[in-house]
C-alpha cells in the first residue's frame, strides 16, 4: 500500500525535464539556484534563516564528494 502512495505521489508532481540533452552535469561549472516559496510568500527573511543557509552550504561536500564551493548570495524577495 505505502509503495503505490509514493508512486501515485511521484507520477502526479512529475515534472518535464529542463536538462540540456547530451550536456554532461558531471562535469564541472557554476550553477545558479532558485528557490520560490509558496505563492511568493516572504518568508524567507526571517532571523536566523541566513544562519542556517549558510550552514548548508557549508555541508554540501559532506553530502557530495568532490564537490568544491565557491562564493554565495541570497537575495530574499528580489
């Protein structure tokens, strides 16, 4: 039962693929990342929240090896 809940989970928030076809993500290069709340909530600047971004990142190359950081910027609600 679980399993066909995850699976019905998965098939209804599939999303189109918006990977260049044939471009290699293993290789190396700067990515940008977005994250958009819930109806464009702001609820991203909130006390402590830069804290614990910054933690995160940090942790990336715990999670995923030779994976190397450079700089970063938040920028809530621009």
């Amino acid at each position: 039962m679980g399993r066909d809940l995850i699976a019905c989970g998965r098939e209804r928030y599939r999303r189109r693929s918006i990977r260049l076809p044939g471009y290699d993500y293993t290789s190396c290069g700067a990515y940008f990342v977005t994250v958009c709340t819930h109806r464009r909530e702001c609820i991203l600047d909130v006390s402590g929240f830069y804290d614990v971004v910054e933690q995160a990142w940090h942790e990336i190359p715990i999670h995923f090896r030779n994976t190397s950081l450079d700089e970063f910027v938040i920028m809530p609600n621009h």
